[in-house]
C-alpha cells in the first residue's frame, strides 16, 4: 500500500476501470502527474483509490501507468527532534515543525451523544479516534536553492498527530515534482498524506485512510 503517480508517455489522460479488465467499465479519468493512493495490484492492474463525485471508489489502471512515490530519489533526514524534522538533498530542504493543539483555539462538533468529537472548526478530524488531538502540524518550509515555498495553511488544517518516524520525501527531478509522505495517528485514526510540490509551487494534499 503507497502513494503513486500516475504517469502515461501516449497520452494526457489515464482511464480508471470498474475491475482489472480493459473492457470493464471507466469510473473516472485522472490527468498525467495525478497521485494516487495504490492498494496492490493485480496482474498487469494496480488497484487504486479514486474520487468520483463525493465518493471515494477503488478502481484499476494499467499497473505500467503508476510509478511508486519511493521509486524517485529520496531526500535524508538531517535532523529531527520532538517538534522539529529536516530533510536535505538534491539542492532541497524540507523543514517541518509540529506543536500542541491548543483546545481554546478550535471549535468541535459532537455526536448525538455528545461524546465523541466528529470535526473540528467544521471540518473533518484526521489522526485522532473521535478524541481531541494533542499535536498538529505549525508549519512546513521548502527551499530550492534560494527559493523558498511555505505550504498554506488549508494544506495542514485539520491534520492531527504528526508522527516524524513516517515522513520521508522523493523528488522527481525530471518533473521538478516533490512529494512529502507520513503516515499519522494516535494510534488510532490513522491516515495516510502525501503533500505535492510541482515545479517550486504547492499544487495539493492527497489522502486516505490506507486501511
């Protein structure tokens, strides 16, 4: 189970089938470079998750087409500490800080029982088991040899848990793309991210649950 990225040298578009046969049915269409959240595979098929409309599919594209994340040149870790993780290579640095979540600075919504948490400042709560989180993400830094790209703050909000021991980063040069993966949780609730930086720009986080 890994992040991928879908790449097709014949065309601008990759087609994402029912099942893993070239004559089952298309459910959605993803453009080159998308990242994509692969399963396994089956046969000449990876088997991958896919957003249509609302609603989160799995489906199958030729397993040709997806390039594993790990597959590109993975920046070292440098230095890591409680609240703080660097990493370095091919002319990047990445450095991430994480701190505690202040319950004062948030709103919650609960269940009908009043229990359990079900989001946080209206959103969905990733990395926590329905419990108020007790770390979370401040900021995350790129420079590329001079310059210098903060992700924004709708890339981290509602991400819980940062768990350091998980993160990694590859960079595709050929695509100048960068890709920052982890793997967070309180030991429940755990999810999966990778961030996308493409040609020195955040471009998006893609997510799952992974499980």
């Amino acid at each position: 189970m890994e992040f991928v990225v879908i790449k097709d040298p014949t065309d601008t578009i990759v087609n994402i089938r029912e099942s893993n046969s070239a004559k089952s049915s298309i459910i959605n269409v993803v453009p080159n470079g998308a990242v994509m959240f692969c399963f396994g595979s089956k046969g000449n098929w990876a088997d991958v998750e896919t957003m249509t409309g609302n609603e989160i599919k799995q489906g199958y594209i030729y397993k040709s087409f997806a390039t594993l994340i790990h597959a590109f040149t993975e920046l070292k870790t440098i230095y890591t500490k409680e609240n703080q993780f660097v990493l370095q290579g091919q002319g990047i640095e990445i450095i991430i800080s994480t701190g505690p979540f202040y319950k004062e600075q948030h709103t919650f919504k609960y269940d009908e029982t009043g229990k359990y948490i079900i989001a946080i400042d209206d959103k969905r709560v990733w990395g926590t088991d329905d419990g108020i989180p007790t770390t979370e993400y401040k900021s995350v830094t790129i420079s590329f040899d001079g310059d210098t790209v903060t992700l924004p703050k709708e890339a981290l909000h509602n991400l819980y848990q940062p768990n350091f021991t998980h993160t990694r980063a590859y960079y595709d040069k050929a695509a100048d793309a960068l890709y920052i993966t982890t793997l967070n949780s309180d030991g429940a609730g755990g999810y999966c991210i990778v961030f996308v930086i493409k040609d020195k720009k955040y471009k998006e986080r893609v997510m799952s649950t992974g499980f």
